[in-house]
C-alpha cells in the first residue's frame, strides 16, 4: 500500500522538514503502519504539523488534521494534570494515604498514597488479567463484578517496594478527582482541560461509541502481511487510564497551554514531571501520570498509549514532539527522538542511532546487505551520527524474518553482535536467522555463545535440544 504525506505544504518546507517527512514516510512502511500525524511544538509554537498515510483501509480516508486518534494509556497523563490540578487548588495532598479519601476500600489499600498510585508502586493487585487483558472475575464484561473481584486478591507487595504498570491504580484516582473535584471523571477533564487549552473536537469513547472522524485502529496478522481492525474497550469506570481520542493539534494546543500556566502554575508543572522515588531511594520510571525517560541529557517526560500514539516533552529544551498511529504496536515513540534530533543537534549526538540505522536501511535496500559495518561507518561519519541500538537492528532484523529474508536479517543480526558481542539477546538472535536459513551448524554456535552470556535463557536451551545440539 502507498504511504504518503499530504502535500500541505511540501513545497515550503525545509531541508530538515523534508529530511523528517522522508523518515516518517519510511519507518510507516517499514513498520506498515497505514495513517500517523505529527506535530513539533518549539519554544511554544507549533512549527510542523503534518498527516500521512490513511486514516481508514476500508474506505481509503487519507488523515487529515481532523483525524481523531486513540491515545490509549497515554489518556493517564491528562489524569496526573488532574491530580495536580486538585493539588495546587489545596483539595489533595500527593502525600496522604488514599484510604484519608475515599472510604469502603480494604485495608491493606489503604494505606497506598497517591504518589505511588500516579507512579505505580501501590502493589496493589491489577484489574486487567495481565494473561487475558480482560477484567478479573468470573464476568469479563461486568465492570462493577470486576472492582469487587479485584479487591478481594491480595496485595502483591508493600507501598512504594516496587514499580508494576497497574490499571488499579488509575480507577483509584478517578474516584479521587471524582470525590475531591466535585463532578464525574470525564467532565472535569473536559472542563478543566479540553475546554481551557483548546479542544473542541477531543473527547472519550471506545468501539461502541460513535466517534466523528475517528481514525480505524489497526493489528497486523501474526504473519505480517495483513491487518484486522482492533476492537477497543475502554470501560467508563477506567477512563482515567484510557480512552481519550484526539489529533495531533489539539494535543498541541494541551501540551501549550499545560507549559504556558493556563493549566498549572509552573510549579506545579515541575512537580508533576519531577522524578518519583522507590522505597529504597532508587528511581521509579514514571512521574505523576507520565513515564520519565532516562538518560544523561536532555530529559523527557512522556505519554505513551496502545503501541501507537506518542508525545515527549523535552523540559529543559523547550521542545515536544506529537507522533499519533492507527497501528498497535507500531511504536511511534520509537520514532520521537529522532525527530527531535533535527531540533536538537546533540540530542541527535547522543541518540541519533535510529536515524542511523534508517540511513543504512535505505542504503541496504539500493545497495544491497553485503558489508553493513562498512555501510554504517560510511553513513556515520557523513551525518554525525551514532551506532545504531541493539533493538534498532534485533528490531530490524525480526521485521525481515518476518518478511522470510532470511539472509538479509543474518547480515543485520551479525552487525549487531559485531556492535555489541557481549549482548546474549543479540546472538539469539542471530542464531534464528541461521536456523531459518538452513545453517543449523551456525545456528548452534550462536545460542551456545548466547548461553554463556546469560545462562538463563530458556529459549537458547529448547532450541539447542530441538537442534540436536544440547
């Protein structure tokens, strides 16, 4: 399928304007993701904003600005902004035990503070089956059976011991703002947030709800050459973790107005993407409502939903990048720091390996996979650029398995263990390819080598056995 920008304005943009819609357009076929919207929001204005691709298989709707997106999980930012909302305003304090504000829970909740409910150390017990991704109990579909079900299980570990990703968590905090903001979850969001920054046409709903514009959510088939429509369900009583729908401006129009103090005061902005704490002093990955990305340099706080839609702000560099996609599990945060690499030289500098390995991408498909290292030293000191990660290249390599490339994901895993020898995930990997190529000799050196580098790995231990080779 054709995967293209609408021209808009091609004809006025940049070099680097240019140089980002040709990656995009590329890591969309690569990734076969059918629609996406971008925005870049720099020192408080929005300086690109662009749509690609379709917004619908079916009917061939290309996207367009009015395209609406689900944002899944990345909903819980706007949640945090609530919770920070109601902080500012002396209604919640970030520090008290959730048991001081709603009443009826068990006991051992209690005790959990909303930090560690925004943060996801509460060790409560998940409402979504991690197994099933469906609801606990006995009835699936039945929202109020799940919530009684649920806290029936036990804890599954102390306040603040560790981080596990929990939808408990974010049903809490509903009730919460709920109780202390004195109307239904999804109203105060509308009120407090769309209407204030600029959203008009953002709002919440799931595959039973009619949603104007609404873009077609895609999963590819298991063998990666067709698609089947996913079927959303984002039960009211979980909206706080998910289920807002929005395009690529209104969200820049919320991410504006959140850095401009018209949704917080900058205080409160700063303590709503300040780092959170374990128990034990070491970091937890997420803030209040959004996962922070660590690194060095050049810090970002995220929103992150459903492997498909994406937003970084990057706090200290006045800088923020929107990636919205119709396509589970097409990673577009995967995309972000690259384009953000085009605003910021020495984020590029330091994380600019997937824009690397997209380089060697091109360059492999018009000149072939024979001498990748030489391909890459050539693209690096062209552009300035660093390595490509290990994911980039196992990413790169599986999507040709995948494609039955054998040969081609050999060539990009040997790169990899060339890069990275010490990696035992990498000559796994690479002794896949060989399997699927036929070399079983070179196959069985590969995932010996990858068990004396983690003598832990289960997978490396059943293929030897299936190879003949333990």
């Amino acid at each position: 399928m054709a995967f293209a920008a609408v021209p808009a304005s091609q004809s006025q943009a940049s070099p680097a304007e240019r140089d980002i819609a040709a990656f995009v357009r590329s890591e969309m076929q690569e990734r076969q993701i059918p629609g996406l919207q971008l925005a870049v929001i720099q020192q408080g204005k929005v300086v690109l904003k662009r749509n690609f691709g379709l917004a619908s298989l079916q009917y061939q709707v290309p996207v367009t600005d009015a395209s609406l997106f689900s944002i899944n999980s990345a909903t819980k930012a706007f949640t945090g902004v609530a919770v920070m909302q109601l902080v500012q305003e002396g209604k919640i304090d970030l520090a008290a035990p959730i048991g001081q504000y709603l009443s009826g829970l068990p006991v051992a909740w209690q005790a959990v503070s909303v930090t560690q409910l925004l943060n996801h150390s509460s060790g409560l017990p998940d409402v979504l089956d991690p197994r099933s991704g469906k609801l606990v109990g006995p009835q699936p579909d039945d929202a109020d059976a799940a919530w009684k079900a649920v806290q029936a299980l036990p804890v599954e570990a102390p306040p603040g011991l560790r981080y596990r990703y929990n939808q408990t968590n974010y049903v809490l905090l509903a009730q919460l703002i709920e109780r202390q903001g004195g109307q239904p979850f999804v109203s105060f969001i509308r009120h407090r947030q769309f209407d204030v920054a600029g959203m008009p046409h953002s709002g919440f709903g799931d595959a039973k709800d009619v949603v104007v514009n609404k873009a077609s959510s895609y999963v590819l088939d298991r063998d990666g050459k067709g698609y089947r429509n996913v079927i959303e369900d984002f039960p009211v009583f979980m909206r706080a973790g998910a289920g807002i729908n929005s395009n690529a401006g209104e969200l820049a129009n919320w991410l504006v107005a959140l850095q401009s103090g018209r949704l917080l005061a900058p205080a409160s902005v700063e303590r709503l993407w300040q780092p959170t704490s374990l128990n034990d002093g070491k970091p937890a990955p997420w803030a209040l409502g959004w996962p922070t990305i660590g690194r060095a340099g050049h810090r970002a706080v995220a929103g992150i939903g459903g492997g498909r839609s994406a937003f970084y702000v990057y706090p200290n560099d006045g800088l923020a990048v929107i990636i919205l996609s119709n396509l589970a599990g097409g990673q577009p945060e995967q995309l972000i720091d690259t384009v953000a690499g085009f605003y910021l030289p020495a984020l590029r500098e330091q994380r600019g390996g997937a824009y690397a390995a997209h380089l060697l991408r091109n360059k492999a498909a018009s000149a072939g996979f024979d001498g990748l290292d030489t391909k890459l030293a050539a693209i690096r000191r062209q552009h300035g650029l660093p390595d490509p990660a290990e994911d980039d290249l196992n990413a790169w390599g599986y999507r040709l398995l995948g494609r039955q490339q054998p040969k081609q994901a050999v060539a990009v895993f040997q790169l990899g263990v060339q890069l990275y020898p010490q990696g035992a995930n990498g000559h796994d990997s690479l002794a896949e390819a060989y399997e699927a190529d036929g070399a079983k000799d070179l196959a069985a050196t590969h995932y010996r080598r990858s068990l004396e580098l983690d003598p832990g790995n289960t997978h490396a231990v059943a293929r030897l056995r299936a190879l003949g080779a333990d």
